[in-house]
C-alpha cells in the first residue's frame, strides 16, 4: 500500500484529493494548520491527520518526521497549501506581499526540502506541486498570486533536472477556476486607504471574473486529475486542468500574445 502527503487539506481541493486517494486504497497523511477542528477526513480508513504549516519550518519539520515515522516510507507528497491576494498591486501591504509567498512559494518549497532527503535515500519519490492556470497566463489585477504561481513553475521545472537522476519526480497541476473556498475564506483583498483609482476597473473585473468563473470545476475533479498524473507512469511535468485553462493556453499559443492580451483586456471592459 502507497502512502501520500497532501498539505493544505482542510478544504476544497486538498480535502477532495484525500478522499479520492483514500478510496483508491492509499494510506494519506493529511496536513493542515488546525487538525483538531476536522470532523469528516479524521473518519476515513487510512487517513492520518497531522498538524503543519507550511510557513513555519519547525512545524513542517516536526510533521515529516512523525509522517515518516508512522508510515516509514512515504511516496508522493503534494504541495497544495496556497491563497489567493486579489486587487491592485499599489495597495497591497508589505505583509500581504510577504505572505502572499510565503505560503504559495516559501512554504512549497519548505515542505519539498523537508521530504527529499527520505526521497533521496530512498531513491524514489514524487512531488506534486498544485499550481494553477495563473503559473501560465496573467488576468489584471492578480499580479502577486500569478508572480507566486510563476515562480512555482520555474522552480518545479528547474528541480526536475536535479532531481531526475535521483530517482525522483516533479509534477504540476495547473488547474482552471475551481469551486472551493478559494474565492471565500481562501482570498486576501489588497486595500490602501485613501487610493480609489483602481476602483472602478476591478469592480468591473470582478463582475466579469464571476461570469467567466461560472464554469468552474469541482474539486473532486482536481482530486481524480492528481491521482492520474500520479499514477499514469508518464515522466510528465505538466497537467493542464480543465476546459477553462485549455481554451486560455490554446489561445496564447494559437493566437499569439498581442491576441491574448486584448483579450484579456476585455475583463476591464
């Protein structure tokens, strides 16, 4: 029986991605800041609750070491812990920059260093970061979450060639719009008293955004998606996710980026 790691797993993607692999037989480690507040995943066969945080370093390395110890070998771990920062780039905090990646990309790469040195010893692992169609493409208005995303996808690039002779694999899940928490409790709002400029065009932005996102997918859609890129046996790097991201990708590559841009425009119109 193969063992997984999921981080962020109290919601939405995280929590659907538990229980998929749960059902397909796997024993999962899932890890989230406030384990004790869980009250559906603590009743799943094979499933082992841990609290992590991905920001904290002494948090991530005390739940590696239980996880390896309660399971002894761990096979693919999934970076999914992330947020989303929405709004003008001007009025967003330094503390909101810093956290923005922190979590998206300090805390991903916390976690992954964390488990490769019992993926290096045992010359075999997988990880499978969660990045996103933003790691791809750019909306307005997004600048931070898509600078965390994008720096997600050169990192996960780079470390395949270091890591491939090791034995060890990457993968990147590069969703769609997802229906989770991820537009609710999952968003941060950048906002600086006094500056209004910006105002109007991201009301506009957001009118457009929630019409485009009414296709969105559920996450137990992403669920299925992580555990066929982890078990189809492909030396792949990218999964593109949804109808959604495949149109938009398509389009910058068929159409080209001045295309895409006016395109993309149109969300301020």
């Amino acid at each position: 029986m193969k063992t997984i790691v999921i981080t962020g797993t109290s919601s939405g993607i995280g929590k659907a991605t538990v229980k998929h692999f749960a059902a397909n037989g796997w024993r999962v480690a899932a890890t989230m800041r406030n384990p004790e507040r869980e009250t559906e995943l603590n009743q799943l066969e094979n499933v082992v609750l841990y609290s992590l945080d991905v920001t904290n370093e002494d948090s991530v390395s005390r739940a590696t070491e239980q996880i390896v110890n309660d399971f002894g070998k761990i096979d693919v771990v999934v970076n999914n812990a992330g947020y989303d920062l929405l709004g003008a780039f001007e009025a967003a905090s330094t503390e909101q920059i810093q956290r923005q990646f922190d979590v998206n990309v300090f805390g991903l790469m916390n976690v992954t260093r964390a488990f490769l040195p019992h993926f290096r010893a045992n010359r075999d692992g997988m990880f499978v970061n969660i990045s996103s169609l933003s790691g791809l493409v750019t909306l307005p208005f997004n600048s931070l979450y898509h600078a965390s995303k994008w720096a997600i996808e050169g990192f996960s690039e780079s470390l395949t060639y270091e890591l491939e002779s090791l034995g060890i694999q990457v993968k990147l899940i590069e969703p769609g719009p997802v229906t989770t928490q991820f537009y609710g409790t999952s968003l941060d709002v950048t906002k600086k008293d006094g500056l209004t400029d910006y105002n109007d065009k991201l009301a506009t932005f957001n009118k457009n955004k929630s019409a485009a996102a009414s296709g969105s997918m559920m996450p137990e859609q992403l669920g299925e998606a992580i555990y066929s890129a982890v078990t189809d046996g492909k030396p792949q790097l990218r999964y593109i996710v949804g109808e959604t991201a495949n149109k938009l990708v398509g389009m910058r590559k068929e159409k080209g980026e001045e295309f895409f841009f006016n395109a993309m425009k149109q969300f301020l119109s």
